[in-house]
C-alpha cells in the first residue's frame, strides 16, 4: 500500500507542476512575446550590423 500511495503523490505533484507552468504561460504570455521578439531584434541587429553607435563602420 506504501507504493501506491507515492505514486499517487507523484501523479498529483507531477499535475500541479504542469498546471502552475500552462497558467504562468496563460498569464504572462503577452510578456513572453516581447521578450523574444526583443530577442529576435537584437540577433537581427547584430546579424545586420545596423544601428547603434557603429553602424557607419559597415557601411
């Protein structure tokens, strides 16, 4: 009966965390988008070699 029990525990544990992440996902999500199109800027930025303080040197 002990086995079953933290299996049990487990399998509840396990819900919870997957639940708290799709809410915190759910809840921030306009956050997460600007945060990786901020990303996806800067790579870009840097790829490019344009703007910022030494733009006129690729030029």
């Amino acid at each position: 009966m002990k086995g079953n029990n933290k299996i049990l525990v487990y399998a509840i544990c396990g819900f919870v965390t997957v639940a708290a992440a799709v809410t915190a996902i759910y809840l921030f999500r306009n956050e997460i988008a600007d945060f990786f199109v901020d990303i996806k800027a800067r790579i870009d930025e840097k790829r490019l070699g344009v703007g910022g303080e030494y733009a006129d040197e690729f030029e």
